[in-house]
C-alpha cells in the first residue's frame, strides 16, 4: 500500500459519514411537506441554527453552490413563505435571510416526525459523547472548508 494511500481510519469514517448522510437525508425527505425540497429544508435548518439573519452569498458559500443556485434556492422559499428576505439599511445592494413563521413551521413538522427515531438512536448516548462527538465534527467540517 502505498504511503499516500488513505488509512482504512480515514476510509472508515467517511465511509460513516456519508452513509449517516444519505440515510438522514433519505429519511427526511420522506417528511418533508408538499412542495419543499431537501436542498430548501438544509437551508431552513442552517437558518434556524445560526440564529441570525445570514447574506445569500454567506449561504452560498456555506453549502458550496453558486449564487445563482442559491437565488434559485431562496426565492423558491420567498415564494412560499418559508423564509424572509430584507435589504440592508446600509446598503441597499445587501439582503439578509432570516427563517419566517412559515418555515419555523415547516422545520418543526419535519422535526416532529424525525424526533422519535433520532431520540431513540440518540438516547443511547450520553449529553456529553454527543456534544464531544458534534464539537468533532464542527472542527472536521471547518477544517475541510478552510481547505477548499
């Protein structure tokens, strides 16, 4: 093997992590409402997890897609109200995209649903294994993006 070979470590764990990717994501989209895509749900719940109003190239740039594919993405959700989008005051070149009531809702019906399973594979762990587990994982995908 040569020494530039990944470790079956390294091969192992994205092997994990893209396996837990495409179930979650097979699963939610099995629990998404009528008109709602996946791509506009991730971008919902990375809403709703800064807790902020985010720009749609900081989006863009987050989930490694064109601004043009996030326009695409975000005026889908406009236009059914999942979200909110307002100029800045400053600038009136900037906009700011914020998660409406309708998309709370949204996020909160697929939530719902999912929770059973995810507290029953999760409830088998620890507070403090899932927080070491999630602080991992946050360093493992800003390292990945610092190198892109």
């Amino acid at each position: 093997m040569s020494s530039l070979a990944p470790s079956p470590l390294v091969i192992q764990l994205f092997s994990e992590l893209l396996l837990l990717d495409q179930f979650l994501r097979n699963r939610i989209s099995k629990t998404l409402p009528e008109g709602v895509e996946l791509s506009q749900f991730l971008v919902l719940l990375h809403l709703a997890a800064s807790g902020d109003e985010i720009g749609p190239a900081r989006l863009a740039a987050s989930f490694n897609v064109t601004r043009g594919a996030m326009s695409n993405t975000l005026g889908r959700l406009e236009r059914n109200g999942q979200i909110t989008v307002r100029g800045d005051t400053v600038d009136a070149r900037r906009k700011f995209v914020s998660v409406s009531e309708q998309g709370q809702i949204t996020l909160e019906q697929v939530i719902t649903e999912l929770n059973p399973r995810l507290r029953e594979a999760l409830g088998k762990y620890p507070r403090s294994d899932l927080a070491q587990c999630l602080a991992l994982l946050g360093e493992l995908r800003e390292s990945l993006d610092s190198a892109r």
